[in-house]
C-alpha cells in the first residue's frame, strides 16, 4: 500500500464527492484492479456507453484516471501518478474488490470485446 500523504480538505472532499457516486466508486475499484475499455465496463455495469463515458470523464477530470490508446479503442486504469492515488487507494481498500466482475467477462468470453 502506498504510503498517505497530507491532501487538502478542499481536495479531499471533492474526491470523497466524486467517489460518493456508486458507479464512479464501482469503476474505480474495477481500474484498481484491471485496466479496461469502456465496452468492458458496460457489460460488467449493464449501463450505456454514454453513461459510463461520462462517469469516466468526470474520474479523468480530476486525475484519478488515466487512458491508454490501443489502435482505435481506448482503454483506463488508475492514475498511480495522481497525488490523490494513495486516498484513491486506500478507499478502495474498504470495499468490496471486483475482481470477480473481470474474472467473469474472461470466463463469458467477453473480456476486450472491442478487439
């Protein structure tokens, strides 16, 4: 586990606001697991990709995700650069991991659908 340092309290209640939404905090725990494309996380979500675009930008906003390009398809994972990772981090370590929602996608064969 990264070692915490101070954040500001402005700072730390916007990330605390921005992960108060279920599926933000759902992504984030997925991206701190796995990177992946926003195709996966419709499936694993059962929500539009527009929505889920959305909740994406709001989380590239404020850094803690990033993107990584692959031909035509994008794909994110968590900043680990961010200076906000390791709250990101040890948020994420007080809620269920979705490991198992990645394990799935690979056993239903629908694991980087947009390859």
């Amino acid at each position: 586990m990264t070692v915490l340092h101070e954040v500001s309290i402005e700072q730390g209640a916007q990330l605390l606001k921005l992960l108060g939404d279920k599926t933000r905090l759902t992504i984030v725990s997925i991206l701190m697991y796995e990177e992946c494309c926003v195709c996966e996380l419709v499936e694993v979500l059962k929500m539009s990709q527009p929505s889920i675009s959305q909740h994406i930008a709001k989380l590239k906003s404020a850094e803690i995700v990033k993107e990584r390009r692959k031909g035509q398809w994008i794909f994110y994972r968590i900043n680990k650069d961010s200076e906000l990772f390791p709250l990101v981090e040890s948020i994420s370590t007080h809620i269920p991991d979705q490991k198992d929602q990645i394990k799935q996608l690979e056993v239903n064969g629908m694991r980087v659908c947009c390859d």
